[in-house]
C-alpha cells in the first residue's frame, strides 16, 4: 500500500509541476512540487524500512486494482485546471492511505499529513493561476431596459456587437428577482452567442443562476469575498472604486477589475461629486492597480470619450450613450474606435 501510494502521489505532484512549468512558467510553483516531492522522499526515509523493502513488495502484474477503472478518470476535457485538481486529489488521497498505514506499522502519520497539506495550498494556487484573468474591454454597455427607447434589449446586444463592443452588463436595480433571472438569462444567452461577455450588476446569486461571466458590485454591495464565495474564482468580480484607495482596498481583496468614477455628469445618476481624469491617472499609473483591469464609468459617450483615449484610458462603460441612441451600433462602433485609437500611439499621452 505504502509503494504504490507513493508512486501515485509522486506522479500527481509531477502532473502539477510540469503545468507550473510548461503551461505557466511559473518558477515558484514548480520549486513547491519539487520541494514536496524531495519532502516526501525524506519522510519515507525516516521510516527505516529496509532498503528495498517497497519496490520488492511492487506486484503490478497481480494487482486487481490495476484493471479498475472508471470513466471520469480519462475525462480531461474541461481543460488543465480539472487536470490538475485531479492530480492533486489523487496525490492527496494517496498520501491518506499512506499516513495511515505508516501508523499501522507504529510510526507517526504527522510528516505525510504535513505534505498533504501543502498539496492542499499548491492545488489552490496551481488552479487559481490557470484561471482566466478578466479581460480589459474595450466597452462595456450598461443595459437597462427603460434606457432602451429606439429599440428593445436584445435588438440592442446584437447591434453592440455589430459595432465592436467586448461585453455588457445587464443592470436593472429595481426589477424582482423571479423576473430578472427570465430577462437576464434571455439577454445572457444572446450575448453569449453573439461572444460578448456578460457581468450582472449587483446581484451575485443571479449572475450564478444565469451563467454569467461575473457580477459587478458598488460600495454598498456584498462583500467580495462573499461574492467569490457564491460564485467561486471562475466567474469575475467588479467593484465601482470612487477613489484610488477603494481600488487599491478592492484589488487587495480579490476584485478582478474595478470601475474607475465618476468621471463626468451622468445622465442617469444623481452624483455630486465627480473623480474626474486625475482618478483615471492615478489609476494607470500605480502599481498597486495598473496591472488590474479597468474601466472609466459615468457619463461617457462620444462627446467626451476622446479625453480618456487622450490619457490611455483602456475602457469605458457607457449606457445612455448606446442604449437610447437610435443608431447604438454607430455609437459604439464611434467609442469602441475612440479607446483604441490610443494603440496607435507607442506613448499614450499621461498628465502628471
């Protein structure tokens, strides 16, 4: 039991490291495989079984188990996080049996139970890391169905992605939940099909219940962590940020992107006190937020669009501006083309 346990755990430790190695290239990650595996070489070691007590126990060729399977264990198609949390149960479950057989022979389990705690922590890492980081849209469009006054919410998703928009964000503060799970689940799958991505707005449980790719939080809102907990580290996380101190507080506590205002006068919210360019700024030039994606909100459209390109402003979230336009594709195509005309500068242009 000892030998082939440790064979198993030592090739799920291995499946880890190589993903650290091959598909990450993350040196730290790898050096922890590594370290757990000469870890456990050592913990073998302080057993005192003679020296080739486990490889002449091996009978490959009588084992029963060898001829066991089960389906899910040649399913990989999920991708390479599923693959390494299987390796990592693997490891983990065979370092168990391991523990408790050591025991069986009066030892103590405690350095293998210490190992497959940091499998533990390593599997969360590994998985973490391999999870796709939020994108940094270009513009996001804030759809509320009694903005839509030329045309209807999915007429207006589909003319979005006409004119170049990434993704939306369905926001719709005083509809009942049983009716906003039909109508963001509608708008979720058109704009899925169309491959715009789709945050809700405030509701974390309905950005779940409708597979959306995140939700968006304000100040007042839940909490992030309870928010990740809901929806766990495949969906993202947003929080409005009226100060680059909320940003650097929400980074800190997990948010995969944070909205970056007001900037301007909105037409849509009271908001009497306005963070201007200089929050922007601020934002693209701190370390603690740079890295993070980003996008200016409040009162934007193509009238003003032009001073955030000007300062390398990455993306904008616009509502009015496209959903109570009569021409939404026009609109967002005339933003979409705004924010990125700043590629075409080598040094975007930054105030200090």
């Amino acid at each position: 039991m000892i030998d082939a346990n440790l064979n198993r755990c030592r090739e799920g430790v291995r499946v880890i490291e190589d993903c650290a190695r091959f598909v990450l290239d993350d040196a730290a990650i790898a050096r922890e495989c590594k370290s757990i595996r000469h870890q456990l070489r050592s913990a073998i070691d302080t057993l005192g079984l003679p020296p080739d007590a486990l490889i002449t126990s091996r009978d490959t060729v009588g084992d029963v188990g060898t001829a066991i399977t089960a389906k899910a264990e040649s399913d990989r198609s999920a991708g390479m996080r599923d693959l390494v949390s299987a390796a990592a149960k693997r490891a983990g479950e065979a370092l168990r049996v391991i523990e408790e057989s050591v025991k069986a022979l009066g030892h103590s389990g405690t350095g293998f139970e210490a190992i497959r705690y940091r499998i533990y922590t390593i599997e969360k890492q590994t998985v973490l890391a391999l999870t796709p980081r939020c994108p940094q849209w270009s513009v996001c469009v804030l759809i509320t169905q009694s903005l839509c006054t030329h045309h209807d919410p999915i007429e207006i998703i589909k003319r979005i992605a006409a004119g170049g928009g990434s993704c939306i964000q369905i926001r719709e503060k005083d509809m009942p939940d049983g009716r906003l799970i039909d109508h963001a689940g509608h708008l979720t799958d058109c704009a899925h099909t169309l491959g715009l991505e789709v945050i809700i707005n405030d509701r974390a449980h309905i950005a779940k219940l409708v597979d959306a790719d995140g939700v968006h939080l304000g100040q007042d809102d839940l909490p992030i962590a309870s928010a990740r907990k809901l929806l766990g580290y495949r969906k993202w996380i947003g929080r409005t940020c009226p100060t680059i101190e909320h940003a650097i507080e929400a980074i800190g506590q997990g948010a995969d992107m944070c909205g970056i205002g007001p900037v301007f006068v909105s037409t849509t919210k009271s908001k009497p006190t306005l963070s201007g360019l200089a929050l922007i700024e601020a934002y693209l030039t701190n370390d603690a937020t740079k890295h993070t994606p980003m996008l200016a909100i409040s009162g934007i459209g193509t009238g003003n669009v032009g001073q955030l390109a000007k300062i390398g402003c990455p993306g904008v979230a616009v509502s009015s501006a496209v959903c109570s336009s009569a021409d939404p594709e026009g609109v967002c195509r005339a933003i979409v083309e705004a924010i990125e005309s700043r590629l075409a500068s080598d040094t975007p242009t930054m105030s200090v």
